[in-house]
C-alpha cells in the first residue's frame, strides 16, 4: 500500500505540474508557515516544512529499525550482518563512482554524487509483497537489512557532506537536548513523551545550527529505550516503530512524494534528459547498484566472510539487487541537499523518476522468471523421487 500511494502520490505531482493546476501547485508550496516563540523564530515555505520537518519522523523511523536490527535483528550478529553489509557497501560505492564518472571534472554536478547511492524501502518491499508467499523470507530480510545500511549511508553523507555554515551557539544548544536524551534514557524513563518534546527542541536547534534538521529524527531514535513497560507489551523502542510506521509509510512518505517529484514538462531541455547529471543518476541506480551489490556479495562469499541462505540462488539475489535500484524517496531528498538552489530539479527528478522505474520493472520480472523456475523445480524434484 505504502508503494502504491507514492506511485499515486508522484502521478499527482506530475498532473498539478503540467495543467492548469501548475500555478496552484507552485504556490502551495511556496506557502510560508512561521513558528515563533519570543525571539526564536523558523520561518520556511511548506516544501522546507515538510522536507526538514516530516522527514525528521521518517528518520526517526529509520533510526528506531536500526537500533532494533543492530540489537536483535540481522545485523545483531556479525555472521549474518557479514552479507548485508558487503551488499549495501556495493550498493554504495558504485552508484556514486558510476555518477562521478559521467560528472567528474564538474564542481557543481559533484555535488550530486551521493544521489544514486539510496534505497527506497517501501517501494523495494512492496515490488517483492506484488510477488506473494514465493518471496523466501530470507530474501525479503536480505533486502531490508541492505536498504536499512543504506539508509545509514545516507545519514552519514547528509551530516558529514551537505552541512552548511555552522552555528556554535545553536549547535551547543542541540548538544544540551541531546544531553537530556541521553539522561532520560539512563534514568529508565519509560514513557515516550518525554523523549518527543526533547527530541522536537533538538531538532529545532540543529535547524538553526546548519546541520540538516532531520538527523533529530535519528539522534532521538537512539535514546528510546529498548524496555518493556509492563511485561505484557513490546518494548518501547518496537511498539513506537510499529505505531510510527503506517503514518510514514501511508503519510509522510507520499506527502514527500507530492511536493518533490513535480517536473513541469513543457520546461524541459534536452540536457535536462541527456545531460551528465541525469544520467549519472540514471545509470547509477539501474546499473550501479546491481553491479556494486552482486559484485561484493560475490567477494564477500568468495573470501568466506558470508555465504548465501539456503533458500535463495544468485538469481534472486540478482532480482533483489535490481530492486535496490529504486531510489526514489531518498534520492529525491538528497537531491534537494546537493542542489538547494532548484537549479538542477529537474534533471535530478529525471534521473531518480527513470532510473527508479528501470530498477523496479527489471528486478519484478527477474524475480518472477527465477520464483517460477524455482517452482516448477520444486514440483519437479517429488516425481523425480518416486521414479526413481
């Protein structure tokens, strides 16, 4: 469901941009929405509301499914993190070489290069939920950990590559509610609340600080406490990732959607399609990923540090990693940090849009192909038996 509302989401954006609806569209979202308390004020358009203020709680998402999967998922153990990882490092570093190699020798083309390097986890999931039961639920944890390091990435390239100027003063103050968090987390606080309102104050800082507000979302994640309140229930880290999810996952995400993914087309150029930045991120998420992924799984299993589930061939691998591919949310949101200015929308909206759908189209019918071979397979191998 979560796929269908972005695809739905993004559709939406396209028809407002290119009708009669295109003026009302841009004004929507040039909308200013000013918070003010005293002399401390945020004053933004709602685009910069909802992708510095909506995607904090996406983040938060992320950084609650990081410290339960490094806690007691599949990256909790070393052994089986071992595939994951050397997946997602692939996955990683060759998109953004692919992207480099058509941008190299340009400064602000550069800026772009971490672009390619996301995945998005709702529309890879969903393609592979299109799929049914088939799916080895290996393969579909295979995938999540792989999009989860991904995200990781993207976290650490958005604090350590699209800072801006720094304010110390309000940097120090972050530091304070990151402090209190920490205190809060220590004394065993158990309630959630608690950890919102300082994680909201925290998150205000560091969007006055420079550094990109939505890495409030990930910074309060880490302090929610891994604890039950009553021994009936999840924990509150797990039961806050439960309740958290539908609202980014049917709510945020497509809202994000929406207000990013517009292009108006009668204002496209030719570079806009063909141009290095476009293509760059085209090729590095179709290509790129598949190439980076397989490739380092290969090593990994070649130098014995990983092997393959028992249940899942190369071929679902190489479907998988054809899913990867699919940027989108996260591509389009790191774009909006390479190039602020909007000056390279929409060969950005390009590249992500297409490259997106060439992922998702070629690893559906890839994995389609490999569960039908593994199927007749199966039904095969019974009557082998008995012959014999």
């Amino acid at each position: 469901m979560g796929g269908i509302l972005l695809i739905a989401a993004t559709a939406l954006a396209l028809v407002s941009s290119n009708t009669s609806l295109s003026s009302l569209y841009g004004e929507f979202l040039e909308t200013r929405i000013v918070l003010s308390i005293g002399a401390f004020a945020i004053d933004k358009p709602l685009l910069l509301w909802i992708n510095d203020g909506l995607m904090a709680v996406f983040f938060l998402l992320v950084g609650l499914e990081l410290k339960r999967e490094s806690l007691e998922g599949e990256l909790s153990d070393r052994r089986r993190a071992a595939l994951p990882v050397f997946a997602a490092l692939g996955g990683v570093l060759m998109p953004a070489a692919i992207y480099t190699a058509f941008n190299f020798g340009d400064p602000i083309a550069m800026k772009g290069w971490a672009i390619p390097a996301a995945t998005d986890i709702a529309f890879a999931l969903g393609i592979l939920a299109l799929l049914g039961s088939r799916v080895p639920n290996s393969l579909k944890v295979l995938l999540l950990a792989v999009a989860i390091i991904d995200d990781l990435a993207a976290i650490i390239f958005i604090a350590v590559f699209y800072t801006e100027q720094l304010s110390f003063t309000s940097l120090a103050a972050s530091a304070v509610g990151v402090t209190a968090l920490g205190l809060l987390n220590f004394a065993g606080v158990k309630r959630l609340t608690p950890y919102v309102l300082v994680g909201v104050v925290v998150w205000a800082f560091l969007l006055k600080s420079g550094v990109h507000a939505t890495l409030a979302g990930v910074i309060a994640a880490l302090f929610v406490p891994h604890i039950k309140r009553t021994e009936s229930e999840e924990t509150v880290l797990v039961k806050t990732e439960h309740d958290l999810k539908p609202w980014v996952l049917l709510g945020i995400m497509p809202v994000f959607a929406f207000a990013n993914a517009g292009i108006s087309f009668g204002t496209l150029t030719v570079n806009d399609f063909f141009g290095t930045i476009s293509l760059g991120i085209m090729f590095g998420l179709f290509l790129g990923k598949q190439l980076g992924i397989l490739s380092f799984v290969w090593l990994a299993i070649r130098l014995r540090m990983a092997q393959l589930p028992k249940d899942v061939g190369w071929p679902l691998v190489y479907g998988a990693s054809l899913l990867a591919g699919i940027g989108f949310t996260m591509s389009l949101f790191i774009g909006t940090l390479a190039f602020p200015d909007q000056s390279q929308a929409a060969s950005v909206r390009i590249g992500v849009i297409v490259g997106s759908l060439m992922s998702g189209l070629a690893g559906f019918l890839v994995l389609s192909l490999a569960l039908q071979r593994s199927s007749r397979s199966f039904k095969e191998s019974p009557a082998r038996n008995r012959s014999s």
